[in-house]
C-alpha cells in the first residue's frame, strides 16, 4: 500500500483561519478509494521545520503532495497596502516559503517523490517571472513534478508506475492533470484527519461558472448547467459520513455561483429533508439570479447561513461593460427582497471593485456613503472594495467579450506593468478610494464576513451566534465590541490550532 503524504494550509482573506483545506480533501478522498494510505497535514504553516522533519520521517511517505491553493490569499493584503498589486507576492512571505521548501527538502532527503501542485501552478507561472523566479528555481532542485490542474489521477498514475506525458519549462518538469470523475469530488473526511467535533468543513456542488464577466480570469467560463456537477448520491453520502463521524452540518461552498441554477439548492433541500441534518453553508451567489421571492426561499430553505455577493457596482452603465446588473434601483429591489425573505437568519456580503468603465471616483464615493448609511447597514452586513486589475486578453477571452467590442477598450496600460489609466481615472486613484473605504467603514470587522463565518465558528462562536451578533452589530455599531470580538477570535484560532498540533504530533 503506497503512503502518501498531502501538506496543505489555509489562508481567508490573508488570516490564518482553522479550516481544512478542500483541494486536499478531496484529493484524499479520491486516492483513498484507490486503496493508497493517505495522511493529511492541514495548517502546515504553524508548524516549526523540526517538526516537519519529524512528521515525514515518522511516516516515512513514498510520495509527498504540496498544496499551493492557499498561497494567493498569503500576504495579498500587505502587497495591495505597500505595491497596489491585487495579485499579491504569491510565494508569500519568506518565513513562509521556507516551510514549503523544508517539506521538499526533508522529503527528498528521506526518499520521496515530492509533488507541487494547486492554483499557483499554472503555464505563467512555471515561466518563472521575476516574482516568482527565486522560488521556482530553489524548488526544481527538491522538486519531481509540478502538476497543472487535478491531480489525483496524475499521482495514481505513478503509484501503480504507469506512464504520463511530462514537458519541461524552464528546468521544471510538470504535466497537465485531468478531472476523470466529478461526480463524486467530494471532500470526505477520515477519523485520520483529526476533525473535531461540529467542525466547518469546505466541499462544493460543482466547478465552473455559466457566466462570463468581463474582468474574470476564471479558466472554466461559460460551462453548461449540467456540467462538472456533482451527483446528488455522492453529495448525500459526504454530508452524512461527515455527520456521522464528526457532527458536521456547516459547510464553506467553494462554488463560484451557488444559486446559478435551481437544481442545487433543492439538492440540499431534499437531503435536509431525508436526514434531518440541520444543514447550513456559506458561499458565492449571484444577485441578479434571484428573480423572485421563490428564489430566494430555496436559497433560505437549502440552509444558507452567509451569501456573498458579487455586485461591483451601483452605476448603471457599467453593467453592459461586465456583464453584470447593476443598476442601484433594481439592486436595492433585490436587497430588500432578500432581507424580507431571509430575515436576521442569513448574512449578507457584498463585493465591489473600483474602476470598472464607466465608474467615477464620485459614483465610487456613491456607493461607499450609501453602504455606510443605517438602509446600507440594514441590507448588507459586510463589504469590501478591490481595484480593477485587467488581466491579459481579458478583450478577447472568449466570444461574449468579443462581442463586448473589448470592455477595456479605453484602458492604456502604462509602462508594461498593471497599471492603467482610463477616462475616468488612473489607477492609483482608485487604490486610494479603496484603501479609504476599508479604513472609514462604519462597521470595521470582517471576521463573520463571506467566507469567514466557518473559520469563526470552528473557533468558538457557533455559527447562530455569529449571525444574530453579526446582525446586531449592524443595527447598532460598536467598534470596541467588534475589536473585542476579533481578539477573542484571534485567540481561539491560535489556540485551536495548537490543540491540532498536539493531537498530529502525537498520532503520527
């Protein structure tokens, strides 16, 4: 039986947060039921390199999987702060890349294949730009393969010594990995895995997103419904295995859209239903999808607890740039809908980003008072501004852009970098509003916000809890509460993960 080892961490937001990580979830899953004898090391990061050391030649793995799927949340606040990068040091901090290169060094040094892969893999970025060419070429020395995409087929492939097709980019050797089986990616967790008791774990329904924005750079646009969905037996089987062995019934969704189509949310309807788990998520939904009353009740019912929202903007002319609704009447309409129908029960955040065309400094300014006033602070719990960032050949992605006429057609970008000037400002003026909105915020914490609601709650602050003083704090402002609150959150985490560490240390 081949042992494999998976290090993976967690990261929301650039916060160290007590989560499991879904990449290697579900890659364990899906190599346990190839009968391989998988362990996995989740908050990698707090551990010291002598007790890396000691994990990998206790266990003694034929294979080691680095995840790198939290490493574009590591430091990206820092990097907007000092660089006005929304792309952020990918490698993160130094301190940081040391830990990934003692895991590949000790790993080698004992025998090892080590394997890299996770959302930092990818063509650009094995082309070793200069942010990331000193880690690369350190990792090609310890490295054996970096894979681009799933990989759990790539790594059965050589446990069982059967030949994949590899290509070299700079001294890197790397391949590209395939999804066989969707229908079954689930996140199932083993006794192995140390998950506490009603501990938050992270799955998904489906992958990929039937929209197009304009400024998205997301690989799988415009798939059809019905496609890269999970089967509803698999999902009901995870829910319940992971009810069962450890009294999970929260989970973070990493679907790009939760509500793009009905079907899903009565899947988790009907397994409420037919298992009487009190189910409750958070994730992704689309604002200008929920039509009706009747679309938001599914969402309420499927057991939704947090949605965050993608709005952008509130100027009408920018919605035919992004293809987004944006027009602030017919926002507000949909707002209160939701708040009639979800009541103080569901957390609602919103997204925004600066610079869109058509988008003024003043139409900025419009939105950030407005979020701030007592009717903003009523219908959206939680926001957060970024500034535009065009990413190449975003005019010419596919056929919906193109039939856009290049929604960035009035952007120059300056001296070959990520900088951009348009007629309705320069980028630089944008990432001050944007630093200016996340300082003078009425309502200043973010640690219930989006995805932040599982993290807190395996913390300590159970999720209903969270929600009614999340809810609570928006009627009635309290920043020394709030303050207080993120301390006490802060601590629990730190103490959390320790009591994590102790128990792998110990059943190695």
């Amino acid at each position: 039986m081949t042992k494999i080892l998976i290090f993976s961490d967690c990261f929301i937001y650039n916060e160290k947060q007590y989560m499991k990580t879904s990449s290697s979830m579900r890659l364990s899953y899906s190599l346990r039921k190839y009968g391989n004898n998988v362990k996995q090391i989740f908050q990698f990061m707090s551990f010291t390199k002598d007790e890396i050391k000691y994990m990998i030649t206790s266990y003694k793995p034929d294979i080691i999987c680095i995840s790198t799927s939290f490493l574009s949340n590591t430091n990206h606040r820092h990097n907007i702060l000092k660089q006005g990068s929304t792309i952020g040091y990918h490698w993160g901090k130094y301190e940081n890349f040391e830990k990934i290169l003692s895991i590949c060094y000790y790993g080698k040094l004992f025998g090892s294949k080590v394997i890299v892969g996770g959302w930092e893999v990818t063509i650009d970025t094995l082309k070793t730009n200069d942010k990331k060419k000193y880690a690369y070429q350190y990792l090609k020395n310890y490295v054996d393969l970096f894979v681009i995409g799933d990989g759990c087929d790539i790594i059965q492939k050589i446990v069982i010594n059967d030949k994949i097709n590899t290509f070299t980019i700079n001294g890197l050797t790397a391949t590209a990995g395939t999804t066989l089986d969707f229908e079954d990616k689930a996140s199932s967790g083993s006794k192995d895995d140390i998950i506490l008791d009603d501990e938050a774990l992270i799955t998904e329904l489906s992958s990929g997103c039937i929209f197009s924005c304009s400024f998205c750079n997301y690989s799988m646009l415009g798939k059809k419904k019905n496609e890269y969905v999970r089967s509803y037996d698999s999902l009901k089987t995870e829910i319940v295995n992971n009810h069962h062995n450890f009294n999970t019934r929260f989970y973070l969704m990493t679907d790009n859209i939760m509500n793009d189509y009905d079907e899903k949310m009565k899947m988790l309807i009907r397994i409420k239903q037919e298992t009487g788990i009190n189910l409750r998520w958070t994730g992704y939904a689309r604002l200008d999808n929920i039509k009706d009353e009747k679309d938001a009740l599914l969402i309420k019912e499927s057991g939704a607890a947090s949605l965050t929202f993608g709005i952008e903007s509130m100027q009408k002319t920018v919605g035919p740039y992004i293809g987004k609704m944006t027009d602030k009447t017919r926002l507000l309409k949909k707002l209160n809908l939701c708040r009639d129908v979800f009541g103080d029960d569901v957390l609602i955040t919103a997204l925004f980003i600066n610079g869109l065309p058509t988008e003024t400094l003043e139409s900025c300014d419009e939105t950030f008072y407005f979020l701030n006033s007592d009717e903003g602070r009523h219908l959206i719990d939680y926001y957060s501004f970024s500034t535009l960032y065009i990413y190449k050949d975003n005019d010419t992605k596919n056929d919906i852009n193109k039939k856009r006429n290049n929604p960035f057609r009035d952007y120059e970008m300056i001296n070959n970098s990520d900088y951009w000037k348009s007629p309705w400002g320069e980028k630089k003026d944008f990432i001050n509003k944007t630093l200016f909105y996340d300082s003078n915020k009425k309502c200043k914490s973010d640690y219930f916000g989006g995805f932040k609601l599982p993290a807190a709650h395996n913390a300590g602050i159970k999720i209903e809890d969270a929600i009614k003083m999340k809810r609570k704090l928006q009627k009635t402002p309290d920043n020394n509460l709030e303050k207080d609150i993120h301390e006490q959150l802060k601590t629990k985490t730190e103490q959390k993960i320790a009591e994590y560490k102790a128990l792998v240390l110990s059943n190695v």
